[in-house]
C-alpha cells in the first residue's frame, strides 16, 4: 500500500511539473515583419506602375487578389479578377490611355495580414463625348492583404477623381 502511494505521488508531481511546464512555455511572438511587408507593398506598386505603362493587362490583372473589387470614379465597381480583367482590357485598348500613380503613404496593420496604400494618379484616355483625350487626377486608395505565400494582393481599390462627376473619361 505504501509502494502504491508513493508512485502515486510520484506520477502527480511529474504530471504538475509536466503541466507546469507546458503553461510556462507561451508561443514565441510572431516574427516582425512590418518593414519587409511596407517594402514588398512599395516595390510591388512601383512594379504595377511599369505594368499600366506598358499595357501588360495579364501583369496588372497580376497584382489583384482573385475576390478584388475595383471601385473607379463614375463607374460601377469591378468585383472579382474577371471583370477587373475586362475593365483594364477597356483601359488599354484606348489609343490614348496612360495611366501613372505616386504612392505617397503604405502602411501594414501590427498584425501583418493587412496593409494600405495613399496615393495620387494620373489618368488619360479618350473622352466618351469629346472623342479628345482627357486627363484626369485624383487619389486613389488601395487595401491589401497578406496572402498565405507571404505576396499582398489588392482586395480593395478606391479612386477618387478631381473632375466634376459625370465627366470622368
């Protein structure tokens, strides 16, 4: 009966130091990767700004996560890497469409899923009434976010144009 009780004993501090240990030991914190992430966003936009210079739809496509919506100055929104497809083709295909942005802000939430871009644009294309290049300026927000390969695709984009509404090109 004693030898019972002393194994007894024996198992119960070996399991308190065993749960003991397993509580003391929290997950390490996630790894900071703020400035990496705020670089990967700057370079990726410097890169989009020579993909709508050389009218590459696929690469601008490219940089949209695939449930993107894109939110243009006097048009319907474009849910879903589909229709932004076809509403970059529109874009591109205009003879006198270009097309240029200056980030001016990237910001990555402290938990490093979500990020935002500020910036200003630069847009010409043909004017649907005057058949004459308009150009319009305006800001433009972008939202982010982290995918599960570490990239950032643009779920959310926001242009606010500078043009009185309605004529927009």
């Amino acid at each position: 009966m004693a030898n019972s009780l002393g194994l007894r004993h024996v198992a119960a501090v070996l399991l308190l130091t065993v749960l003991s240990l397993g509580l003391s030991c929290a997950p390490p914190p996630p790894r900071d990767t703020h400035d990496a992430d705020v670089r990967s966003i700057t370079e990726g936009e410097l890169l989009w700004v020579r993909d709508w210079s050389t009218r590459d739809t696929e690469g601008i496509v490219a940089r949209y996560a695939d449930e993107a919506t894109v939110m243009p100055p006097d048009s319907p929104p474009a849910s879903g890497r589909e229709a932004i497809r076809e509403t970059v083709k529109q874009y591109v295909r205009d003879g006198s469409f270009a097309f240029n942005f200056e980030t001016k802000a990237v910001e990555v939430a402290r938990s490093g899923d979500y990020g935002y871009v500020q910036g200003t644009y630069t847009l010409t294309t043909t004017g649907a009434a005057t058949k004459k290049p308009v150009t319009d300026r305006g800001s433009y927000l972008r939202i982010y976010r982290k995918q599960l390969n570490g990239g950032w695709k643009v779920s959310y984009e926001i242009r606010a144009s500078s043009l009185p509404l309605g004529s927009q090109p």
